[in-house]
C-alpha cells in the first residue's frame, strides 16, 4: 500500500472501489463547500471574527442566525474545528432543494450521492427539524432519509441515537437542507477535564465572556469563584496559542481513523485510509500556532 502525502496517487483502502476514490478526490478533497459553524445565539459576530482571522482558502463568511456560513476546501473545515472557540459544531451543507410532499423529498434525496459522504458503516444518526412545512412529520422525513442512504449505500444501515455519522435534515418553509456533522462531540468538550463540575459553563461560552472582555494573551486572570476552572483553562490555552481542539480527538470522515489526540496533531500516523491520507496533507497546510507548555 502506497501510502504517498499525495491523496492523487494513493490506492483505494481496503473495501473502496477505484473508482469510488477517484470520486471522493474529485467530488469532496478537490472541491469548494459551503461549510455551517453552530453557535449560541448572540455569539455569531465573535465567531465570524475568529472564522474569518484564519489563513482560509475562501474569504466567502457571513454571520447568520445560528452561527457562521462560509465558503471552503476540506481542509478549511478541518481548520475551523480545530481553531474555533465560540463555535458548537461545523456542519457539511451536502444538498439544498425545496420538497412539499414526501414524493418531491424522495426523489431529491435518492439524487444524493451518498456513498462518497458517508462510510460503509452499521449506524446512523439522523437529526430533523421542520418549521412551517407541510413536512412536519421528523419521524416520517427520517425514515425517507433512511431508506435513501440504505438504497444508495447498499447495506443495512441501522438508526442510532449515539452513531456516527450524523446527518441534520432542516426543511423550513419546504425548504429542505441536509448537512452532515465534521464534529462528533460538540466542540465545547475540549479534551481537558475527565470530569467536569455541577452546572459548568461552557467553554465555548467561556471563550466568549473572555473575548467580550478584552482578555489579551499574557494577562493576569483572577476568577476567585472558578469552580471547574473553565475561564481559566480557555485563558491559559489563548496565553499558549493553543487552538482550542489540540486535545480532542478529529471525528473521523468516511472510515478515517481519528487523528491522534496527544497534541501532536500535526504529526498523524500513516494510515491504509484514502481519507487519513487526505488529512494529512490538509493538516499540514495549517499553520502551527503553539505546542504544549503549559
């Protein structure tokens, strides 16, 4: 197995056609996406402003209700779950079309390509939300979601409240979006605390307080009440330059095997996976922006 920085010249993993790559090279690594940061309403300027300090290939953001929409490669939405601070997860915007009846919603959906986003895998999570749609049954729009990604997957796909990937099916005045999670655990989960306390607040919002503040990097911070000691520990990662995800573990896309979660993640093992090759290469275009010296 060949396994070459260059994603054009690797083989297909084990259990990918061929054929199946070249379309996830050409059709995911090699395009421009439209790319959704969540976060908690208020908080969607700061995180436009943090979006927008990074070195991205696109400059194409907007602050919109619920958070952040930009334009981007694959390794642009690497880049925002690993730098931003306020956001609550980065979603993929795969297809957006309008769909009143369940007819209309089932012939979109059985155009979505499915097999080059999702893995060959035994579960799935599907989220839906309707608003002011004739579509208003989630339950009866989740099973037509998945009996479109059986179809084209052709495998038994099981739903699971805890299964990645996780796909969000939006329709708002028939309007129908589907996104696919980049994330896994929401990113306010830093990777830090083992345990956190009773009723913490969370680190994303603690970022935000911070940035509303005016906290600088080398500042002295006193938070006499700091009970888990969030406000602490997202100051003392800004001091470092640590992005906020250096502790986490990457979701994996497609089968990718997660990227290793000891801080060196710049440093992903050689991997067998078409799509760990892929992240390598984006990773690396990433700037290193601090290592561990706390």
């Amino acid at each position: 197995m060949n396994n070459s920085d260059d994603t054009g010249g690797e083989e297909a993993p084990d259990g990918i056609s061929p054929s199946l790559a070249k379309r996830i090279r050409r059709r995911i690594t090699a395009r421009t996406h439209t790319f959704f940061a969540a976060t908690a309403p208020g908080l969607e300027h700061l995180c436009l402003a943090e979006l927008l300090s990074l070195p991205l290939s696109e400059t194409r953001a907007s602050a919109v209700p619920g958070g952040v929409e930009f334009q981007g490669k694959l390794h642009d939405c690497y880049m925002a779950n690993l730098h931003l601070r306020c956001a609550n997860r980065v979603l993929m915007r795969l297809c957006d079309f309008r769909a009143s009846s369940f007819g209309a919603l089932e012939k979109r959906l059985s155009e979505i390509e499915w097999e080059i986003y999702l893995p060959r895998c035994r579960g799935l999570r599907i989220s839906v939300a309707s608003f002011k749609s004739r579509l208003y049954h989630r339950g009866a729009v989740a099973e037509r979601v998945h009996h479109s990604v059986v179809k084209s997957m052709g495998l038994p796909v099981e739903i699971s409240p805890e299964a990645d990937p996780h796909l969000f099916i939006r329709i708002d005045s028939d309007r129908v979006t589907v996104s696919l999670d980049s994330s896994g655990e929401l990113l306010h989960k830093r990777g830090i605390k083992p345990r956190g306390g009773k009723a913490p607040i969370r680190e994303t919002l603690a970022a935000a307080v911070l940035k509303i503040a005016g906290y600088r990097p080398g500042e002295l911070l006193v938070d006499p009440m700091c009970g888990s000691g969030t406000f602490s520990l997202e100051a003392a990662m800004i001091s470092r330059n640590l992005p906020a995800g250096w502790f986490r573990i990457l979701l994996s896309w497609n089968g990718l095997p997660s990227a290793p979660g000891d801080g060196d993640i710049y440093g992903a093992k050689p991997s067998s996976g078409l799509w760990l090759s892929t992240l390598r290469v984006y990773l690396r275009r990433i700037p290193r922006t601090g290592r561990l010296h706390i």
